[in-house]
C-alpha cells in the first residue's frame, strides 16, 4: 500500500484491496485491529477513485471510512487520522459532486475531531485544518460568508500551534492567506488585505520551489495588485511585478499555472502604466512574456485571459510610442484569446478586449475592415449578453463609437442617430459609479453637438449640455476624461456665443488640471500641454467675453499653474503642500493615481470600488484645506495683487475666440483687446524671430518687433499712459509681462516700432510665468547664508584660457565655489543646488519653445548627463535667490500655447531672480550683459539682487544705443522676477 502511494502505480492496487477485504471479514466486530484494515480500505477505495475517476469509489471510501471512526475504540490513538481521513474523502465528494450536504457533514465531522482533541496532542494542527478546509469548501459551495469567516479563526488558530519551519505550516500559512483574501474581495476590508499578504509571503518564501510555492505566488502577485488598488502604493505593484517575472523563470514549456501568471503579470503591468504613464514596466514584462505567452498550452485552463491581456499590454506598448507592429500583434492575441479555452464567464469580457483592440486599430490605420469585424463581434455579445450587464453595456458602447466613426466616413444622419441612440441607452444601464460612464457620456456629447451642428435644433445642444457636465462631475472618474466633457461643453456654449455657461463649463475644466498630474511620474506630452493651454486661453476669453475680467485673471493664474506644475511640480501647490505636510501630500499622490487611472478593461479582472476612493479624496481635501484652504482653489486677485504693489503686470492671453493682456495695476484688471493677435500668427512671429536670431537677420528681428510693437506693446503702455520717457529724477514705472504661450519668445519688453518708439524708453521690465511666482518671490527674505555656484563649463578648456565670461564672475564671485564639467556631474550639480542661493551657467543651457518641459539648465555632451527642467522641477529651492544662464540656445520652433522660457520656468520652480535669454546672443553681449549686471548690483561683497531689473535694463538700452540696428543682440535678454 504505501509503495502504490509513493508511487502511483496501480497495478497491485485489486490485490492489496482484496487483502484487506478479506482481512476485514474474517476480524471480529471488536477486534481492535479492524478499525485500521478499514481505514486502510478507505484509503484502497480512494486510490480507485484516483485512477477511475469515478464517484461510486469514492463512496465507498467514505463508508469505509465511517465504519473505521464507528468501530474504533475509544482509546485507539488512531481515531483523529481515521476522523480526518473521513474529513477529506467528504470534501473531495463534496467538491466535485456539488454536494453541500456532504460538506455540511465534513465540517460536523471535522468539528466534532477537534473538539475531541486534546490541546497538547500533536495532531490537533491537523484536525484544525481540516476543519478549516471543510468550513472553506462549505463556503464556496453553499456561498455560506460565515463557513468563510470561521475558517479564517481556525487556519489562525492552527497556524499559532504549528512548528515554524515546516512544509506543512507554510502550506498552512498560505491556505490562511488565501482565505482572507477571499474575504477581502468580498467585504473590502484593508486588514484582512494586509494580513493575508503577509501569511503568503511567509508561507510561499520558506517552501522550496514546487508546485504549492508557485500556485501561492500567484496568490501574493495578485493580491498585492489589489492592495495597489486599495492604496496606490507603486511598490505593490513592482513587487507582484517581480514575483511573476520569477515565476515565468522556472515554469516548465505548458506548465499547468503559465495562463494565470501571464495574466496577472499583464495585469499589474498595465496597472502600472496606466497608474504612472511610465511606459518601462511594459518593456521590461514584454520580454518574459512574449515567450511565456508562446509556450502556453492549448488546453490551459487561463489560455483566453493571458492572451487578452498580452493583448492589451501590446496596445499600450503602441501608445506609448512602438510602432504599427505592436498594435497588429496585440490585435492577433486577442483574436487568439476568443478562440482558446479560459473562465466561461469570461467569455464576453475576451471578445469586448478584441473589439477594443480593432476600433484602435481602425482609428490608426483607417481600414474599415477592422470596424466590420468589430461591429459583428460587439453586436453578437450585446445580443447574448443580459440587460445592466457590464460585458453587454460595454459591447453596446462600442457599438455606439462604431457608429460615429461610420458617421464620419459616410456623412449619413442615420448614423449618427444610431450612435445616440446607443450612448443613451448605455447611459440609462450603466451604474453612476462606473468610471467609464463619463466616457460614454462624452461620446454622447459629441454625437449630439454634430447634430446640433447639421440640424440647429436646440434640443441637442441643452441634451448635450446636460450630459457633459454631468459627466464632468463624475467623481469617480478619472479626471482626463472629465476634462474632457468639461472642455467639450464649455466649447459648445461659446459656439452658441451663450459666454455665462462657457464660463462655467470651462471653469469645471480648469479645476480638474491639477488633479491630472497628480500622480503621474512622467510629464505630460507636448500635445497635451498644449491643449491644456488652450483650454485655458478659452476659459479666460470667455470669461471676458461673460465681462468678467477678474474671474479671467483668477482663471488664467491658476491654469497656467496647473501646467507648469506638471513639469515642476516642486514650485506649485503639490510641492509646496510637501514641503509643510509630506504625509497629506504622498496621500493625495496616491489616490490620485487611482482616481486617474483609465477605466478597467473587463477581462482584467473585476473594477474596483472607486466610490471609495472618491470618498476618500473628497476626506483628504477637507483635510488638507484645513491647514492651505486655498488648495486646488483659483487664488483670489486680492491676495495675487500684492506681488505687484508698485506696478503692473500684463498677463497675455490669445484664444480662438479673442486676444487681450489683462493688465493688474492698483488692485483692479484692466482688459487691452489684441484684436490682430490671434495665436497663429503670434506663433509665427515668434518662429520667424528665433530663425532670424540663428543667422543675425537683423532685418528680420526688426520686422517681428515692430510688428510685437504694433499688435501687443503699445495698445498696453497707451491705455496705462506709458507714452514716453520718464522725465529725470522721476522714477521708472515697472511693468511685469507674464507671456506664457504663442508670446513666450517675443520680447515685449524690447518691441519697438520702426520708427524708434521702444518699450525700452518708456518702462523697466520684467517677466513672471504666474502671479503667484512674483508673490512668492517677493514675500521671500534674501538667504542670509550660503555662496554662490558657478557651473564653469569645461576645466581644460579654462586651463587653457579663461572664456570672458568666466573672467567676469573671478571678479565678482571670487568666493564662488566652482564646478566643472570633469569634476560635477549633473546630479552633483543638481544636488548642490538647494545649499547655494546664487548661481551663474557658463555651460550651455537649451529651451525649446514646441516643446517646453524639454528644456536644458547644463547640456552636456555624452557619456555625461545633461541636467533638465523635469529633474530640476523636482527640488524644492526655497533659498533660491539669484540664477544667469550664460548660453541659452534656442531652437527655431513654433511656439507651444503652453510655452515658456528657461528664465521664466526657473521663476516658477523656485528662483527669486531669474535671468536669461529668449535666443542665443553674440560673445559680446554674452559678457557685457553680466558685467553690466554686476557692477550694478554687487558692492562691497554684498548681492543687491532688488535692483536686478534696473540694472539689466540699464545695461540692455546702452547696449541699443550703442547699436540699435543689431536687435539680435540686444533684444533678447531678460529677467523673471520682483
């Protein structure tokens, strides 16, 4: 008997099992030793049932055992393994027959052993799992949530008697684990979570690699996914990451668990992107995957599931910048996904993913082959798929999207009244708190603005009003999408020239950008920072538009923040809220981050409680607005208007519908209409002067100022009465030009007509990238320690002759401490920033106004680091007093709505003063602009940093006088700052 267990090898299996038969037949009813050759029996039977499979073996197992445990004597010290042995022939029935009578009975058996048991018996661990195993099968079969919760205090219990170090209390542990899992996924509780992936990892780290080890790391991989889901913490999510990969490692070609570890690891790594918008994760699963994927089974019981999210993981991949290839692979394995086999229930979620992954398909490449075969699959499981369904609400959306891209092809109104036919439909199925309800509202928004469009009908503009800002309302939504249907309603008022509710929609807009980088570890791409922008640039024309001039200020403040505070982050509100609450701030990263995660792909498991999560957002903000009650809120312009008390600020502003500077001066906005100055044709001004500053086309430079001159500048110095140069010993007014945008690259502060009229001689200026920035700077007290740095460029090239540059800060920073490029790496550099409130940049530094977060503080040349704005946006500079950058080169692009200059994005991460150029300058002026600058400002080795604006404009209109025909040279250098 015990070589056929060892062994499995059946063939004397009859022969043994008539021996005991006959041995059992010729013992007396109170032989103690028939109590045992029935056990034995017992067990033949089960063995049977082992290599037959049939449940009449079974059975008899089961009535072999009960004759063992009836005719045992009391004091036979076998009665437990009898009991227990009964226990698990009664589970195994009951499992595979479906019977919950016979668990029933296995938990009263299985009771009744433990309670017979005494405590010090060795065996009473094992009673106790077997009990607890009887009370889980019960639960599964009967969908009993108490057999459940029982079962968890007995695996507890037995597991605080075990020996540690055993095979047999690491299973034990991991069975614990697994059982509060389950109970978390049924009650959401946070603790069960926690507990039952501590229990995993300790059972499944101390077995060896083996078949109960690998089925308990898929456990551990998914269930800190969810934990991911439940806390935002991305260490979650890299640790199930790695106990997958490892796992891939050693499963053997067809291995039984290949489906479920594929699947897991895709869905974590999806998780992971779509949580961060980090695409290296993706890389770096994609290639123990692909493989994995290919080794799996035909007959894998997960093969569907694997499959389709290998899929989705390849669309991804594409988005994130592969190529065509990724999305036609990722379309094949979910073609492949709908014909292997995997969970029935599943089924529909499979063919959605296909229908997914061919509309984005069709909508890269155009051919409507793909969105045939996505209208027939999405048609053929809304039919199968029961009404409130989430598979059949899903299909019938995509159907809807099928429809509005058919509209677009074909131009037909049917189409189109097919496409809000099913989007309404959808909407009145889907529950309120499904995150991808908002989408489907603002597919429906859309459809009914087309037909608003072609039938004028007011109908469809109130209908799609209504939707969209419900939409954009949706807590649990993720804020990109809501941003969306809160632009798209906010665009439709103002084509219907109905401004109040422009505004409105809009303002909903602008209140959802700073919750869509929360959270993100990569900066927004340059497409989407401009159409931040130019969701702000609308908001405040229509604010204008409405004659609400304030409003406009308070709107174009806070989202020209919200996108600079993507790239740097540590000089807005999500830095500042770090620096004084760090733990409220890592709260808010966190639950952004689930809050801003796309809608769940159904085949990757089941949507989390994001009604929770919006709860506890909606907590954490009364929270944190205890303490800045101001966060996330547009600041009010009485508190903005006090970074200017002594001047004016000209805030730019060049929409589709109008242009205006919206002038602050005396606590009061004063609007200047830029009628000729649409964002088109500043972008082209800008790219044009920047082409001309490349080859010294003086001509060109000249064309472009006069042009900023007549368009911009003097509609504003006129209308604030800044008509000529101030008369002697009458102080110059100030003016701060915040030109964030299409005018980022024009330097206003420099316009001048062909005639001679210059800004230069009517006003001192400077720039600022927000209100909020020239506060700041100017509320902040002069460091009253630290020296000055200088990045000096290369030491050889020093050692040979010290540039001119150089010479300039050797007599006037002589106790600068210097760092070359041989002895200072980029993040030494950046490293040392915070301890030196002054720096000056001989190395080259680079802005690119298409392409703003690109921009370049110390460009190196490899192998060596180059040190950018995004790595600099990261350290608070709470001391930053004072930066020159020495060499800015600029590339002749058009400038992004959402562009600015490296002087002015230093301002907004933390530097007081900031100075630079809008394009690269002549040696010549490289060095009298500095020296200028320094004679000014330093004496007696003190740093009068207050007198920085004065004394670059004192040194740039000498520069002009000396020679106003080469506005290449001059034009082109400026200051952020008070």
């Amino acid at each position: 008997m015990n070589e056929i267990v060892s062994t499995l090898d059946f063939g004397q299996l009859p022969r043994v099992t008539e021996v005991f038969r006959v041995t059992a037949s010729v013992l007396r009813e109170d032989d103690p030793a028939r109590a045992g050759v029935l056990n034995n029996l017992g067990s033949a039977a089960q063995l049977t049932h082992l290599r037959s499979g049939d449940l009449v073996d079974l059975e008899d197992a089961i009535s072999y055992y009960r004759s063992a445990s009836a005719t045992a004597h009391a004091d036979d010290q076998d009665l437990v393994l009898y009991r227990c042995n009964l226990v698990l022939a009664l589970g195994e029935y009951a499992g595979k027959a479906g019977d919950v009578g016979t668990a029933a009975e296995g938990i009263r058996v299985a009771r009744e052993t433990v309670e017979r048991t005494p405590r010090r018996d060795h065996r009473r661990a094992m009673t106790l799992i077997r009990l607890a195993n009887a009370l889980k099968l019960h639960a599964r079969l009967a969908d009993d949530a108490d057999s459940d919760g029982e079962s968890i205090e007995v695996f507890r219990e037995a597991a605080r008697i075990s020996p540690a170090r055993e095979a047999a209390t690491s299973e034990l542990l991991i069975n614990l684990g697994a059982a509060l899992l389950r109970r978390y996924e049924r009650d959401g509780s946070a603790e069960d979570l926690d507990e039952g992936i501590k229990h995993l990892g300790s059972g499944a780290g101390a077995l060896a690699d083996g078949e109960p080890r690998r089925s308990a790391l898929c456990h551990l991989a998914n269930a800190l996914r969810l934990r991911f889901r439940h806390s935002g913490s991305l260490s979650d999510l890299n640790a199930s990451v790695n106990e997958m990969i490892g796992l891939l490692g050693v499963l053997e070609p067809g291995h039984q668990l290949t489906g479920r570890t594929a699947w897991i690891l895709a869905a974590t790594a999806i998780e992971h992107v779509d949580a961060t918008g980090e695409p290296s994760q993706l890389r770096r699963v994609l290639h123990p995957l692909a493989p994995a994927i290919r080794s799996m089974a035909g007959t894998d019981a997960e093969r569907s599931l694997a499959l389709a999210g290998y899929g989705a993981m390849l669309r991804r991949h594409f988005v994130h910048g592969s190529e065509q290839a990724a999305l036609d692979a990722g379309v094949r394995a979910c073609q492949a996904a709908t014909e292997a086999p995997g969970p029935a229930d599943k089924a529909a979620a499979v063919r959605n993913s296909l229908v997914t992954a061919l509309i984005d398909r069709y909508e890269h490449t155009g051919d409507t082959g793909d969105l045939d075969q996505a209208a027939d699959l999405a048609h053929a499981v809304s039919q199968a798929a029961g009404e409130g369904s989430a598979d059949g609400y899903t299909a019938r959306a995509q159907l809807g999207l099928i429809a509005m891209h058919r509209f677009r092809l074909r131009d037909g109104q049917s189409d189109l009244e097919r496409a809000v036919e099913l989007f309404d439909a959808v909407l009145a199925e889907i529950p309120d708190q499904i995150p991808s309800r908002a989408a489907v509202a603002t597919n429906l928004g859309r459809a009914l603005q087309a037909l608003h469009q072609r039938t004028g009908r007011r109908r469809y503009y109130r209908w799609a009003r209504k939707v969209l800002t419900e939409a954009a309302e949706q807590t649990t939504a993720p804020a990109e999408q809501r941003l969306r249907a809160a632009n798209l309603s906010g665009r439709l008022a103002a084509e219907a020239s109905r401004w109040g509710e422009a505004v409105e929609s809009f303002r909903s807009a602008l209140k959802l950008l700073p919750l869509i980088s929360c959270g993100k570890r990569v900066v927004a791409t340059p497409a989407t920072q401009r159409r931040w922008a130019t969701i702000t640039a609308d908001a405040v024309a229509a604010a204008l538009e409405a004659g609400e001039p304030v409003r406009a200020m308070e709107m174009l403040e806070f989202g020209r923040s919200a996108i600079l505070s993507d790239f740097l982050p540590a000089g807005g509100e999500l830095g500042e809220l770090h620096r004084t609450h760090p733990d409220l701030a890592d709260e808010a990263v966190q639950l952004r981050r689930l809050l801003n995660r796309p809608a769940d792909e159904p085949v990757l498991g089941e949507p989390d409680d994001r009604g929770r999560l919006a709860r506890s957002w909606e907590r954490l903000l009364e929270e944190i607005r205890a303490e800045r009650p101001s966060h996330l809120r547009p600041r009010r312009l009485r508190e903005l208007a006090e970074g200017a008390p002594d001047g004016t600020v000209v805030m730019i502003n060049l929409s589709r519908y109008r242009s205006d500077a919206l002038v602050l001066v005396g606590g009061r906005v004063v609007t200047v209409p830029l009628p000729n100055t649409s964002p088109e044709r500043a972008a082209e001004r800008s790219a044009a002067l920047l082409a001309a500053a490349q080859q010294d086309d003086h001509r060109t430079a000249d064309s472009v100022l006069d042009w900023t001159w007549q368009h911009i500048a003097r509609p504003v110095l006129e209308r604030m009465g800044y008509l000529g140069v101030p008369g002697g010993g009458v102080r110059w007014p100030r003016v701060w030009w915040s030109a964030m945008g299409e005018t980022a690259f024009l330097p206003l502060h420099a316009a001048q007509a062909r005639t001679g009229e210059c800004v230069l001689e009517r006003v001192v200026s400077s720039y600022t990238p927000t209100l909020g920035a020239l506060l700041r700077a100017r509320e902040r007290p002069m460091p009253d320690s630290g020296a000055a740095l200088v990045a000096a460029g290369s030491a050889q090239q020093i050692g040979r002759e010290l540039p001119r540059q150089n010479q300039v800060l050797a007599q006037y920073w002589p106790q600068a401490e210097i760092k070359s490029v041989e002895a200072a790496t980029a993040p030494d550099v950046l490293r040392d920033l915070p301890r030196h409130p002054w720096l000056h940049v001989c190395e080259p530094s680079s802005q690119f106004p298409a392409q703003p977060a690109a921009g370049v503080l110390l460009e190196r040349d490899a192998p060596q680091r180059s040190l950018g704005l995004v790595e600099l946006g990261q350290v608070p500079l709470e001391d930053a007093e004072f930066a020159y950058l020495g060499q800015c080169a600029t590339a002749a692009d058009e400038t992004s709505p959402a562009g600015i200059s490296l002087a002015g994005a230093l301002s907004f991460a933390g530097f007081a003063h900031a100075l630079g150029t809008l394009w690269e300058v002549d040696e010549h002026s490289a060095v009298r602009v500095p020296a200028g600058l320094y004679e000014t400002t330093y004496h007696d080795g003190e740093f009068d940093t207050a007198r920085t604006a004065f004394a670059l404009h004192h040194v740039t209109r000498a520069l002009r006088n000396e020679a106003p025909e080469a506005s290449c040279a001059w034009a082109a250098h400026v200051h952020a700052g008070p």
